[in-house]
C-alpha cells in the first residue's frame, strides 16, 4: 500500500463547517421568504397554455400577475411532444381553484400581449391540498425508503470493515448532498416539485456509488495492512480513488450543466427545478463521499474504540 495520502480524517472538520453554513443559509432564506412547494405538495391550479414562436417566461408573468391583480404565479415552458409548439404552464399555489371569469382573464391577457404567438388554452388542473398531501406523504415514504435500503445494503456488503456504522456514515453524507440540493433550490427560489424528488432519489444512487467504491478500497487495503494505523488507511484509501471521483463528477456536471444551458436556450425553464439541484447535489457528492463519509467512520469507529477502553 502506498504511503502517498492527503489527510482527509484530520480535515473532516472544514467540510462540516461548510455544510453547516450552507444549511443555515438555506434556513435562513427559507424562513425569510418561505419554500416554495409547487402545487403537487400544496394544492392549487395549473394550467397549460400552447404557443407558437417565442414566449419570455417572465414578461407573460408579470401579464398574469397583473390580470389577477397581484396573485403570485409561477410560469415555465415546456416542448409539446410534435415539436411544432411550445407549453406555457402556469401555476398558482392555494385551496382555491382559479375560477371560469380568472381563467378567462389569463387568456385574454397573454394574447393581448403575445398576439402573433397564437396562444390557446390546453387544459387545466386544480389539485386539493388533501390530495397535495397525500402525494407529499407518498414521495417521502420512497425516499425514507430508500435510504433505509441504503443502510442495510451497505451494511451487508460492508460488514468486514464495520457494517452497520459504515452505513451510518455513509447515509449521513447522503443527508448532507439532500440539503445541498434543497438549498439550492431555496436560494434560487426554485419549486420543489416533482423533478426535486427525482433528484433526491439520484442523488442516493449517484453519491452512494462513490461512497461504495472509497469503502471497498478501504476492505482491500486492510487486508493487504492488517495492523495499520486506520486513519492512514482510510486516508491512503480515498487519495487512490480520489482522481477517479473527481473525474466522474466532473463528466456528470458537465451533462447535466449542457441540459441546463441548452434548455434556458431553448426557454424550457420546467428544467431548472431538476438540472440546478442536480448540479449542486453532484460537486456535494463529490466531496462529501471523499471528504465526510469515511472521516466520519474513522471517528465513529475511535469513538467506540475509547469508549470500550
């Protein structure tokens, strides 16, 4: 085993100190001025306009806005399947479903201002906020779920080198990239929707691979150094994978960055709420599966250790 290391272990306090204030920040901002859940986790109304040419997203907001006499609404833009138009949804959070005569007023104020753009109603949907809830309910099940799947795979598979407590560890850094991902979308004042919890479940996925591989190369390295020094171990451990880590983030980022770039070209803003969160929970990936996971298992593990003795 090579002696060659970047001391991670020693280290695990200035990630901490970083997601700490990234979740203080996104606290801060979220009490401020509030989260903004989309109508699948908090009832309201979405309507779906077609167009054709080109639509800014934030000039037909503001014609909205002004047509409901200052009711704050949500717009983004999606492709149609035929390609020959363009989705304007339109979402407004509330336990009142937007009547005939505001329905009416929306259309009649986007062709006003958009009158070569051929603008027509294609449906709208009102969703309960007892429904919103149960929804909410059910998508916090799966990822409760999957990360519960989470700690008894690794915990299986790692059992030579801790088990439970490296499952632990390793779900805590998962914990970390949600709360980058939700900070982000806090801070960027995105909705959290159901591309969010898209990003939540990847991000399990994703990370967890990372994760996976630094705590296999650990298993291997105490085989070959069985009565080395643990922290040398893990360091050693994760500076061998480190360039593969990053490498491998740095290829995601790069794909995800391209859709967000090319769908903010092409007005498709419906995917910001996946491609920005996205982003942020990957560069977290990064560090906290190199930077947190396996330094948080070496102190649990001295921990133990002094408390046994």
């Amino acid at each position: 085993m090579t002696n060659k290391r970047f001391h991670f272990v020693k280290s695990l306090r200035i990630p901490l100190i970083a997601y700490a204030v990234i979740i203080c920040v996104a606290l801060i901002v979220g009490i401020v001025f509030g989260v903004n859940l989309s109508i699948d986790f908090k009832g309201g109304t979405r309507i779906t306009y077609t167009y054709t040419g080109e639509i800014n997203a934030s000039t037909a907001e503001k014609a909205i806005e002004k047509a409901l006499d200052g009711k704050d609404v949500t717009v983004s833009q999606s492709a149609s399947m035929t390609g020959n138009t363009t989705k304007l949804v339109v979402s407004l959070v509330g336990d009142q479903a937007l009547s005939t005569e505001s329905q009416q007023a929306i259309i009649t104020a986007l062709q006003k201002e958009f009158k070569d753009n051929n603008v027509t109603l294609g449906e709208s949907q009102a969703v309960s906020p007892s429904l919103a809830g149960s929804f909410f309910a059910k998508a916090l099940f799966a990822v409760v779920l999957a990360a519960a799947l989470v700690v008894v795979y690794v915990g299986i598979r790692f059992r030579r080198i801790g088990g439970v407590s490296a499952a632990i560890t390793a779900l805590a850094a998962l914990v970390l990239d949600v709360c980058a991902a939700f900070a982000a979308c806090t801070v960027f004042r995105l909705q959290i929707d159901n591309n969010f919890m898209a990003v939540v479940l990847l991000l399990l996925g994703y990370s967890l691979n990372d994760t996976i591989v630094i705590y296999d190369r650990i298993r291997e390295n105490r085989k070959t150094s069985p009565d080395g020094e643990l922290e040398e171990i893990v360091d050693v451990s994760i500076t061998q994978v480190m360039r593969r880590t990053i490498f491998t983030t740095l290829t995601t980022f790069i794909a995800v960055l391209t859709i967000l770039i090319v769908s903010e070209i092409c007005g498709l803003t419906t995917l910001r709420t996946f491609a920005i969160p996205m982003i942020f929970g990957i560069l977290s990936g990064c560090v906290s599966s190199m930077c947190v996971s396996g330094p948080l298992w070496v102190k649990w593990c001295n921990f133990v250790k002094a408390k046994k003795k």
